[in-house]
C-alpha cells in the first residue's frame, strides 16, 4: 500500500509545524509551504518537500501542490492554515483590506479543494482541514475580517461534504482559541475556562485526527478546540 501524503499551507511555525510533526509520527509524508525558509527546514528535518510560498498567491499554491504530485504522485490530507487577515474599526477598514481579507482566508482555500479533489476521487477519498478560529460563530470586533471570512470556511466546508462525500473525501474546520505558538498576554489565557493558553500540539493532535481515518465519519463540522472560551451551543 502506498505510504500516505499530508499536504500543509502554513507549515512552518506554530500549528502548521506542530501538525506536520504529528503527521510524520503517523506515517505520512509531508509537503510543506511557509513564507519563510522554516518550512524548508522542517521538511528536511521530517524527511519531506517543501516550497517557500504564500497562501493568497495562486501560483505559489499550485507549485506547492505540484511539488506534492511531483514527488509523492498522491494527496491524502490537505491542512489549510493561513495568517491572521487586517485589523481595524469596523467601518474603517478599507476595501482593499477587506479583499485582502478573502484573498487570505477564503480564496486559498477554495482554489486548493480544486486542486485536490481530481486526485482523491482518483484514490478513493481523502481529507481536508482548514483551521481557522474560534471567533467563527461568535463574531468579535477585535478581529472583524477574520470573523465575517472564515466563517465562509466553514459554510464552504459544509457545502463541499454535501457534494463530496458519496466520494469519500471529508472537509472539516479546526476553530482554534488562544495558543501558545503566539505572543499574547495573560488576559487571553485567563479567558479559557482552563485558565490557561492552548499547546500547538494539543491543536495538532485535534488537527491530525480530523485529517486522518480516526475521524472517518465526521464531516462538514467546525470543531472548537478553545479551551471553553467560547459560548455557542
């Protein structure tokens, strides 16, 4: 059988890192794409491929899935992790950031799904996560652009089960609350029910089950791992 392939956009810090070291540790092998030169170094320590890119730029994208077809011929788990979109007053917030806004969060992943999805129908099924952010179904002023897009990940991530599933491929969100692998201040923590931050790891545990088979029956849903911090029912 042959060995399983992990593509993952943001995969040089943070959860993007923590979740490819999670991969490597079961088995699959990694393509990994980060602005800088990290995903190129933790692709050499994990024994992967990686490609210096950016998420919103579509032909940083495509070489990033070519590289993984180029090397590996397959796809099997596709993780989506893309920075934080502009800040600002509500109002104040200019057009041009707002399309910034999509072009980060929505648009990279909707141009992968297009990507991906030949080759796992090919395979029979595969799994895609995109990580977004607690805020999704409770919308906060604090960061206005993050929560009005990636809640329309998680809408496209249903609509894609729908249309996906008969074909065995899974498309979940991961919503995470405050983590350790950014420089926030104790009142962030203090928010959690469990009085502290997240581990990058704990989010990549939470990340690597919905990307593999452990999660094989669950699909189109949007997990919160914060901690407590949020309220939605």
């Amino acid at each position: 059988m042959a060995e399983k392939v992990c593509v993952i956009i943001g995969g040089g810090r943070g959860m993007g890192a923590a979740t490819a070291r999670e991969m490597h540790g079961r088995g699959y092998k990694l393509a990994l794409m980060s602005p800088s030169e990290s995903c190129e170094a933790l692709a050499a320590e994990l024994g992967g491929v990686a490609r210096r890119g950016k998420a919103e730029v579509a032909g940083d994208t495509q070489a990033l899935f070519d590289l993984a077809m180029e090397t590996y011929g397959r796809i099997d788990a596709l993780l989506i992790h893309v920075g934080g979109p502009p800040k600002g007053d509500l109002l104040e917030i200019s057009e041009e950031d707002w399309d910034r806004a999509n072009e980060m969060v929505l648009k990279p992943v909707i141009r992968m799904a297009k990507l991906v999805t030949p080759v796992m129908e090919r395979q029979g099924g595969g799994s895609i996560v995109a990580i977004t952010t607690f805020s999704a179904f409770e919308p906060s002023l604090t960061f206005p652009t993050s929560s009005v897009y990636r809640v329309g990940v998680s809408s496209f991530a249903k609509l894609y089960s729908d249309r996906y599933g008969p074909a065995n491929i899974r498309f979940n969100c991961l919503l995470p609350g405050f983590t350790d692998s950014l420089d926030l201040p104790q009142k962030f923590a203090e928010m959690s029910a469990l009085g502290r931050l997240g581990k990058a790891e704990e989010q990549a545990k939470a990340a690597a089950f919905l990307l593999s088979e452990d999660s094989g029956f669950i699909t189109g849903q949007s997990l919160r791992v914060d901690g407590g911090v949020t309220r939605h029912m």
